[in-house]
C-alpha cells in the first residue's frame, strides 16, 4: 500500500472519532494539501511569530514525529518525511488542545497579534471547533502517522515535543532550557527501571525533581498542568512496563485505574 493511500485511510478512520486535519506541506513549509475546511485561516498559526527556516530546521533535525504546542496552546502532530537523507515533506494531524482553554485566554493570545477584526472573529469560530483530546490518544496518534509514512514502529519515548518560542524585548527566547538534555537522560533513565523492574528508583527521582524540567502542559493553571504531567507520566510508564514483559491487558488496566 503506497504512502498517501495509507494517510488517507488514516485520515478517514480518525475522521469517524475526531474532528482533526491532515495536512501536508513541502520542505520548504509550504501548504500542498489539507482536508481542512478553514486552511487559508489557519495555515499561518503554525509558525506565529516565527522565522519558517528556524521553525523547518527544529523540527526537521530527527525524523520522529514531534508533538507541537504554539503559543496559543493550539497543538499538532508533525513528521517529517525523508528519502534517502533528503527532507521531501511534513505530515501533520491537527490542531487539537489536551485541555479546554478558556475563551478570554484565547482572545488575549490573537490581541498579541495585527490581526484584523473579522480574522479575529474568524480564528475564534474556528478554535471553538477544534477538539479536546486526551495525550495518551494523541501518542497513539502519533506513533500511527509515523507508521503510515515510513512503515515502521516507534514508541511513546521515540516521541517530540517542542514548543513556539516567545518574544521578550522584540528578542525571541527559545524554551529550551539548559537541562534539557539531563532532563531526557533522567527520563530514559526513568523508563529503563520500569521496563527492568528496578526498584531502586526514589534517589534517581529525587534527582529529577530537583533537576529535572517540565514542558508546558497547561495554559496558566498549575493543578491542570499537574495533573496533565501524571497523565503523561502514567502513559509513559505504562508503555515501557509492556516493552519489559508486561503484559497490555495488565498494563491497560492499571493505566485506567490510576487515571
């Protein structure tokens, strides 16, 4: 089955649960297709206050997919697509939110931007049919989109995530923080000790805690975003008790219980 025969099936099968988008760019970012209804409206939000060559170079540096958050909270799923070495496309399911964000905190966002009455008005028709998807829906997503363009298997470790940056004093600042990389190590660390049963895991955790740095998650409320770290964590720690022997019916159950 060729690659853009197994997207359509994809798109068509998400469609019957959720009303999201597939869309898909050239490597210079440029629109080539979408199912979106609103493209011209949103095709821009992607890369908000963003240099497009910065924004392809990020995101194009590995060909995993990569969970995007802009600074509005919208989010997508992005993959690259390469061909021996050579960067062809972008496939991208979305946008969705993983939390129901309020309406005024969506306004305030678009009032940061020289956008004209009736376009404000336009994104705001749009953003309220956009759905709420859980992340742990949105990993499966993901690792499925992957499989549909390269026709192999990844797992939720496999999986990026990167945020649009944010202008200060007309400088863009850039969230990546200088942990970021301990930060992926204690997580990989993290991981290995559920696959391998390692109990010796609470000095390692006080570790992160202290070290450790954790993406945005939620727009402004901290008990969300905390609840939506555990969510993430669950999910994580969930899939690498499967990899290490458990069996999914146990690890599916236990993953629902401590939701």
């Amino acid at each position: 089955m060729e690659t853009e025969t197994r997207l359509s099936l994809f798109r068509d099968m998400i469609s019957c649960c959720h009303n999201l988008y597939l869309w898909t760019y050239d490597s210079a970012f440029h629109l080539i297709t979408s199912n979106c209804p609103e493209q011209t409206i949103i095709d821009n939000l992607f890369v908000m206050n963003r240099s497009r060559d910065d924004f392809i170079r990020q995101i194009a540096e590995q060909d995993t997919p990569v969970i995007y958050t802009n600074e509005m909270g919208l989010m997508w799923v992005m993959t690259p697509y390469f061909l021996d070495n050579e960067l062809l496309r972008f496939y991208i399911l979305g946008p969705f939110f993983v939390d129901d964000i309020p309406p005024k905190s969506l306004e305030a966002q678009l009032n940061k931007h020289n956008l004209s009455v009736p376009l404000r008005q336009e994104f705001m028709l749009f953003l309220h049919k956009l759905p709420v998807i859980s992340l742990s829906r949105i990993f499966e997503y993901a690792i499925m989109l992957y499989f549909c363009i390269t026709e192999k298997k990844i797992t939720v470790s496999a999986l990026r995530y990167h945020e649009n940056t944010r202008k200060i004093n007309g400088e863009f600042i850039q969230r990546e923080s200088m942990d970021a990389h301990g930060t992926y190590k204690g997580e990989q660390e993290m991981l290995r000790m559920v696959r391998e049963g390692d109990l010796n895991y609470q000095s390692h955790m006080n570790k992160m805690s202290i070290t450790g740095h954790l993406g945005k998650l939620s727009n402004g409320d901290p008990l969300r975003q905390m609840k939506n770290a555990v969510l993430v964590c669950i999910t994580l720690f969930s899939r690498a008790a499967i990899e290490g022997g458990l069996t999914p019916e146990v690890s599916y159950t236990l993953t629902d219980h401590y939701f």
